[in-house]
C-alpha cells in the first residue's frame, strides 16, 4: 500500500448518508445496546483462552508478523511505539501532546476501548465480574463454546442493576441479541419447522410483553437453555457442535465489527483515527471467531468504515479517503480468493454505495474539486477505479473489459468526458441571453466569442489542475478533455454558422474566436499525446476541424460579391446620367469617375478592416471584382466614340481628269452640288449624338488618365495596407495580384482609342467641309489650305485648354497624323472636282508646308523631329505632283508589271487601293495620273481602264 499522505482537504460538504451496505440493523436495536453488544463480545473474546488470534498487517510486513507480541487490554499505552496501521494506510500521526492527551485519558488499551466505546465504567465491571464467574464455572472451556447473552442473563439479577427498569432494558436487549443471532440473522439457514426457534420466539415475545426476574421462574430459564444451546450448536451435517454460533450470522455480525471499528475513532475528534488504533485494532480482532469475521471481511468493512467517516462528517479529512482507498486496493487483491456468495454480496453492496458516492462527484468533478482541493481528487478517482474493478471481477453487472488497465481507464475517460459537457453545458447556460435580459437586448452580445475564450481558459486549467491526477490511469487524459470541449464547441458553433446569412462583425468575432480555439485545443491535444504510441491521431481525429476560416472566407467572398455587384449596378446607373462635362470641374474628367475610384477606395478600405486573417487570399477575388467594374466603366466611357476608319470618308470611284476644266477656270455648281451630297451622306454615317462631340472626348480621355493616375495610388495603398495585416503571402509579396490590370489596360487603350477619334473626327467630320469639301476644288490657287488652317487652329486651342497635360500630346500627335492623312486623300482620292497641273505642285508644297509649321509652331508645338517622323509618307508622295506625266506612267507600268507578273504583259490590270500610300506603289501613281490635269495621263487611263470624266 502506498503511504502517500494528502494535506488539503475538500471543502466542507452538507452531511449526508447512505443505507447500510450491510442492511439494516432491526429498528428496536438502537446504536447505544449494539454497541453495549459489541463491548461484551469484545470483552469476552479478549478474556478466551483460545489460540493467538489474528493479526491484521500489510502484506508487505507479514513477514515480521511472527515476531509482533500478542497485546493485553492490560497493556501500558505509554510504550507504543508509532502507528504501523497508520503508515500502511497513509494517515497521519497526530502530536506528540495529543498522544500524551490520550494517554492520561486512558492508562490500558482495555480502558482506551471502554471509554472509545462509551461505555460506563458501572457497565463494565459488571461485564467483568461476570465473566470471571463463567470463567470460574466453566474452567478449560473456550468463550467459543459460550452464548454469552444467555449466560449474562442466567448470572445477572435485577439486584445488580440500580434499578428494575434498567434491569428489564438490559434484560430486553440481551434477548433481542440472542433474537437477532439465532432467529433473524443465524450463521446457518433455519427451517421454517424447527422447534426449538418456535420455543424461543414465545419465550422472547413473551418476555416483552410482560418483563420477568428470570431467577424467580427456573423452568423458564432451563427452557431458554435448552432451545438457545439447540439452535447455537447447530452444525451443517446436523451434529452437534462444540463451537456456538450465535453472533457470526449475516449482518450481524458486521453490525457488531463495525460499532466495534468505530472505536478507532477519537471520541474528542471524529475525524481522527487514535493513535493507539494498532492495539485496539489487535484486540478487536479476537472477536473474529466469535464474529465469524476472516481478514478479507474486515478489509471491506474498515474500508467502508473510513469511508463513511468522511463523508457523515463532511468530507474534511482526505486522510480518512486516501486510507479507504488503500484497504480498498487489498480487498483487490484479495477478491480471487472467495467464493462465499455472502462475501460477494457484501462486496457488492459495499462497494456499489461506495462506486455511486465516487461517480456523483466525478462525473462533474468540476463543481467538486478546484486548484484547492484536487489533492482529495486521486483517492475519489481511486475508489471509484477500484470498485468498478472488483466488481467487475466477482460479476457482470458492469460491462468493462477484463484487463484492470482497461476498466481504469475507461471509467476515467467517461468521467473526464461527462464533466466537460456538464462544466460546458454550465458556461452556455450562463451566457444564454434567454436568461439575462440584458444581453437578450443587445442582439450582437458575440456568445460564441466568449464562450471560446471561457473554454481555451478551461482547457488550459484541465491540463494544470486536473489531468495531471487523472494521467495515472488515463495517459491521454488532457487530449480527452479537450477533444471534448472541441466536439462540444463544434455542435453550437455549426448551428450557430447555419444562421449566419452575411458578414457581420459579430459573426467574424466568433469565428475568428472558433478557430483560435481549435488551435489552441489541437497544440494542447498534441502537446499531450507526443509519447503515446500513435502521438495522438487518435484524439486529433475526433477533433473534426470547424473550418472556421473557410466560413469566413465563403462569408467574405459574398461580401465581395455584394460589394462588386452594387458597383457594376452604379456603374451602369450613373454612365446613363454622365453629360461629360468640360466645366464640371477643374481638372476636366468625368465626377462619375470619382465617385467610381471613391467607392473603390472605400471598399478596399473596408475589406482591410474586416478582422480576419485571410486578407492575401481573398485579395486577389476583391481586385478582379473591382477591376471587372471599372474596366467596364472604361468600355462603356468609350463606347459609341467610334473609331479611326469609322470617320474617314469612303473613296470614290477612280475617275480621268478632264482637260477643258483647267479653261473654265471654275468649279461647275452641278459638280459642287454633288459633292456636297456625298459629304452630307457621310456624316450622316457618323454618330451624330452631341455627347460626343470634342470637348465631350476630350473630358473621357481625361477621365481615363484620371483613372491611370488613381490606380497607382490604390495599388500603392493596397501594399501599405498589406504590410500592416496579418497577410502573408509570396505571391502578394510579389505584386502579382495587387494590380489593376483589366483597367489599367483598358484605360491605355481607351486613351489611344479616343485620341484617334477625336483627331480623325475633328479633321473629317468638323472640318469636312473646309477639307475634304473644300481643299483644291476647282481651281487650286484659290482653294488652298488656309481656311482648314484656321479652324485647326481653333480646334487645337480647345484641345490644349482640355485635354490633361499627361496626354495633350499624344492627342496632338493624333491629330496632325489625322492632318497628314486628310491631306494625302484630298490629292489622291479628292474625286473628278480635283484637277492638278504640274505648275500646282509648288502650291500644294507650300500648303503642307503651312500645315506642319501650324503643328511646329516656331518651337512652341510639337518636336520637330517628332513633325518630320509622321509626315515621312507626306513627303514620299509629294515629289510624284512635280514629276513628269510619262515618267509616272513608266514608273506605274513597273510596278504593275512587277506585282503581277506576265499576266500584266496583254494588259494592265487595275491595281487594288493600298493600306498605305507610297510613290513605288502602283495605286498611289496611279491616283496621281487620276488627279493629273494634262492629255497623256487622260489618254493613258481612257485606253488601259477606260475610266469616265466624271461620276
């Protein structure tokens, strides 16, 4: 047995019993006369002759037993030496001064018992006197062979009591003994039949009813004699016996060895086992003949007696458990051994009181034991593993497995598990809002988030305070107990997210609480398991993940989705609204497009105060969400401007020129007027909606810029933002997925789209009617540049007081390219009302001339080799109006013959119109044979193409 002590004790718990495991003593057996009883018996059996009686040691000091002396009521307190039965049990032993305390209250062991047992020393005397007369009647006889009731009866007179009422209660209870040992309890079965009992229960009901002096009537006391000494010697075979049986009947016998072990404990400390129990104890144990009482019986009935103790004087002494707990682990060892049924019903009872007190306490240890007293914990525990053990071996009743390692350590498992879903059923209760008014109120108390944290400090106080008591019979007992609390945790939290229809904060509160709880309870599981044999996978299994970071994400995501889809709706509500207008403020771009990058902005600010710890992987879903509406913000900005070819005028058929005009000097009106036609069908091919005219573009091009510039700002806000989460991640590190690239691009594109536009509207739809209509019709020293000239010049103010700097430019280009373009078409697509002379091409020089001085601006314009780049085709194509008409026939007929080959060599094919006009390109010469006012190229155009004079 272990001699471990425990010093803190439980708390002080409202008394309480229990039935007796040994039945109920008859309900006129009061506790004084058992007692009484019991004090004779003991006294009897110490005055026998018989063998040295038995002597109660642990099994690991039997050997010395042969060496330890037999005590004598008679024996000098003041010579015993320190308590062996204390220290096998692991009590304490008391003060030097509290022994001396015991020994001036008593000299002897014999005068300890007495006044332990209460009895009164008038009491004992007569019991001594007594016996010594029995002794002296009845010499070589053993007390074995005595029914000492019945001998006290025929000794005593109602002369040796003070009084007859006193003489007639002691008389009473001395037949009620013989009643309960012969009749009601006997050591063997009683037939129904059996004279002898019918004799002595008229003596005992007669003997109630009316007392009598057995001295006066001789016949009744030889009748009491002769039917007491029948049923006391009694045997199995139907001999008759030497030894009588009349105190060692079942429960008897146990009522009377228990009121006998209460004398253990100090009458002036209930709680307190005496000093000298070592004595008392081996005088006690001669009563085990007469008792019928073997080492194994008193094992279960001391162990129930310090059990008992405990718990009827409010659990303060954890001395009296833990030395239980120790008698208990005998009894184990020793159960094997009995086959007596009568042992094994005493076990089962006993320890089935003693299994149901322990198992009320631990299946919600939690409101038992705290940090004060876990120390009284392992003996509860103890018992509890114990019982359930023995009574797994002398029965069924309790369907655990065999090995002791398995019984231990699943009832230590179902307790761990019970009272973590009783402490967590408690700390729900307790944030129920249902039943506090206050929170009911307040709908976004977050219950969950602090019951989370109530149970990671649950968990950590498990580990600490409680698993280390409970890791002697159960090695995973902290990963049980978190295990637990996680499956508990995990069933209200997924009703809980089958509630949750969006993001809130209280909803991110309780998940992100759920997940650092997980956490925290898997380390802790971990932690705990890392020497089992499989490190602890099992207990993590149970641990289904709560995934709460995937709730949240699939919650965020819809708040995504949400968001974005609110901004595509604005995006297409307030694009139908948008006017585009240049003074709508300073800087000349759209206020839709403001508000559009102020929602942006607003949202990326609102996804990085969402407290979650996933900002780098849903960042990714929140930019294409955004850059998918503000690209099509930027698609729709744009759309309807039209493009470059969608302004460019269609060319009209290839004509010869006529030579007579040169003579009329004038531009027919019949041909003006069909000009005009042509031009006014044009434009009415273009979109005519005043929302697009240049200044209105111009405000979309700055728009857009607008949007370039505000992107680098939000990329650079969402990094800033980035570093400051919790995020990390390597491709976000990277810059992967923190740029708006559907937008950017589209706004380069839209930029370069809408430059085109405006400059190919502005030179051939605006100043169509000064170009394309006016520009070398009829006589060209009359029709010359300058008008176009002028209204350029106007259009190029506007742009310059529009368009943004970072790309006035670039417009700027456009438009001189438009320029270029538009001049190149009047000269080689101008139609039947152009006519030029080789005299012309000084003017026509001239006039280009004057065109890119408009874009040089003597320095103040554009870059003079930025002027020289784009009007390199200009310059290629200007030389073929000063050549001769026979040497651009040549050359035509070249090229001709070389793009075709030997199918050009009958007849040369009409050359298609080119992508891009060149003096080696055959069309290109021949547009200039089209436009040349003179008879060869006429003559050379009517035999090849036989083309008309006119349209």
């Amino acid at each position: 047995m272990s001699t471990k002590r425990h010093q803190n004790a439980m708390p002080v718990h409202p008394i309480e019993d229990f039935p007796p495991p040994f039945g109920d003593p008859a309900p006129n057996f009061p506790e004084s006369e058992l007692r009484e009883t019991a004090y004779e018996i003991l006294v009897g059996a110490c005055r026998s002759s018989g063998p040295k009686p038995l002597t109660f040691i642990s099994q690991s000091e039997r050997g010395d037993r042969d060496r330890t002396p037999a005590p004598s009521p008679h024996r000098s307190l003041t010579s015993t030496a320190a308590s062996k039965v204390k220290k096998a049990l692991g009590l304490k032993t008391a003060s030097s001064s509290s022994s001396l305390r015991g020994s001036k209250r008593a000299a002897t062991t014999g005068e300890l018992v007495r006044v332990q047992m209460r009895i009164s020393e008038q009491s004992d005397t007569r019991i001594r006197r007594a016996l010594l007369r029995i002794a002296a009647g009845q010499l070589g006889r053993r007390m074995e062979s005595v029914v000492l009731p019945l001998e006290l009866i025929q000794l005593f007179r109602s002369s040796d009591f003070p009084s007859q009422q006193e003489y007639e209660a002691w008389l009473r209870r001395n037949l009620k003994v013989l009643e309960a040992g012969l009749l009601l309890h006997p050591r063997l079965p009683l037939d129904k039949a059996n004279t002898s009992a019918q004799s002595l229960r008229r003596i005992i009901r007669g003997a109630f009813e009316k007392p009598m002096d057995i001295a006066k009537n001789g016949e009744s006391m030889q009748t009491l004699q002769s039917v007491v000494m029948s049923l006391a010697c009694r045997s199995s075979d139907g001999s008759i016996s030497e030894t009588c049986r009349w105190a060692d009947g079942f429960p008897l016998n146990l009522w009377i060895y228990q009121t006998l072990l209460e004398a253990c404990f100090d009458i002036h400390a209930e709680t307190s086992v005496i000093e000298e129990v070592d004595e008392v104890l081996e005088l006690i144990k001669k009563t085990w003949v007469m008792l019928g009482i073997n080492e194994m019986l008193h094992n279960i009935c001391f162990s129930w007696v310090l059990f008992h103790r405990y718990v009827v004087t409010g659990q303060v002494e954890n001395d009296l458990l833990f030395a239980s707990s120790n008698l208990l682990a005998e009894v184990g060892k020793d159960t094997g051994d009995s086959k007596d049924p009568v042992y094994s019903q005493i076990l089962r009872n006993t320890l089935s009181l003693i299994l149901g007190w322990a198992e009320k306490r631990l299946l919600a240890y939690h409101d038992t034991f705290h940090d004060g007293n876990n120390e009284s914990m392992e003996s509860v525990v103890s018992l509890a593993a114990l019982s359930a053990k023995i009574l797994e071996d002398i029965s069924h009743e309790y369907n655990w497995k065999k090995k002791e390692a398995d019984v231990d350590y699943t009832r230590v498992d179902y307790y761990i598990r019970s009272s973590l879903r009783a402490v967590f059923a408690q700390k729900l209760e307790k944030l129920d809002p249902s039943k506090h008014p206050s929170r009911k109120q307040n709908k976004a108390f977050p219950i969950l988030s602090v019951l989370a944290r109530d149970i990671t400090e649950l968990a950590f106080k498990e580990k600490a305070i409680f698993s280390p008591k409970l890791k002697r019979w159960h090695p995973l007992a902290t990963g049980v107990a978190v295990a637990t609390l996680h499956v508990c945790y995990g069933n209200e939290l997924k009703k809980y997210v089958k509630g949750i229809n969006e993001l809130t904060p209280d909803a991110i509160e309780v998940l992100i609480a759920a997940d650092k709880l997980e956490k925290d309870l898997v380390q802790i599981a971990v932690e705990d398991s890392v020497d089992s044999e499989d490190g602890g996978k099992s207990i993590v299994r149970e641990m289904q993940p709560y995934e709460a970071e995937a709730v949240m994400a699939s919650l965020v995501k819809s708040w995504i989705n949400i968001r974005v889809d609110r901004l595509g709706e604005w995006v297409d509500r307030n694009l139908r609204q948008e006017v585009w207008n240049p003074r709508a403020n300073k800087e000349g771009y759209a206020p839709s497009a403001v508000e559009v990058l102020r929602i942006i902005d607003d949202t990326l600010e609102a996804f990085f105060l969402l407290p979650i710890p996933m900002h780098s992987d849903l960042l990714p879903e929140l930019m294409s969400g955004l850059d998918k509406s503000l690209q099509q913000y930027i698609l729709k900005a744009k759309s309807g401007c039209g493009s470059r070819s969608s302004f460019i005028p269609t060319l009209p058929p290839l004509t010869r020129c006529s030579t007579r005009s040169k003579f009329n000097g004038v531009f027919r009106k019949k041909e003006k007027s069909q000009v005009t036609q042509r031009r006014k069908a044009h434009v009415g091919t273009t979109n005519g909606d005043n929302s697009f005219d240049v200044t209105r573009m111009c405000v979309r091009i700055n728009t857009m810029q607008r949007i370039r510039m505000e992107l680098g700002v939000l990329e650079k806000r969402i990094v800033a933002n980035l570093s400051s989460s919790r995020s990390t991640n390597e491709d976000i590190a990277n810059g992967v997925s923190m740029k708006f690239k559907l937008s950017a691009s589209a706004a380069v594109e839209g930029i370069h789209q809408l430059c085109e536009c405006i400059a190919y509207k502005i030179v051939f739809h605006d100043l169509c009617h000064v170009l394309w209509d006016g520009l070398y019709v009829g006589e060209v020293a009359s029709t010359r540049i300058e008008p176009f000239l002028q209204e350029l010049e106007q259009y190029l103010e506007i742009i310059s007081s529009t368009v943004h700097d970072k790309v006035r430019t670039r417009v700027i280009v456009e438009l001189m390219q438009a320029s270029f373009d538009g001049f190149l078409l009047v000269l080689l697509a101008g139609g039947p009302s152009r006519a030029f002379s080789l005299q012309d091409s000084v003017i026509i020089e001239e006039d280009f001339k004057f065109l890119t001085g408009l874009f040089w601006s003597n320095g103040d314009g554009l870059p003079a080799e930025l002027i020289e780049k784009h009007s390199t085709t200009v310059k290629g194509v200007l030389p073929l109006f000063r050549a001769d008409t026979e040497h651009i026939i040549q050359q035509f007929s070249q090229f001709t013959m070389e793009m075709y080959g030997s199918t050009a060599k009958s007849r040369l094919p009409l050359p298609p119109t080119a992508d891009q006009w060149s003096p080696t390109e055959p069309n290109t010469l021949l547009r200039v044979l089209c436009n040349r006012n003179d008879e060869a190229s006429a003559k050379f155009l009517k035999k090849n193409y036989n083309l008309p004079k006119k349209l």
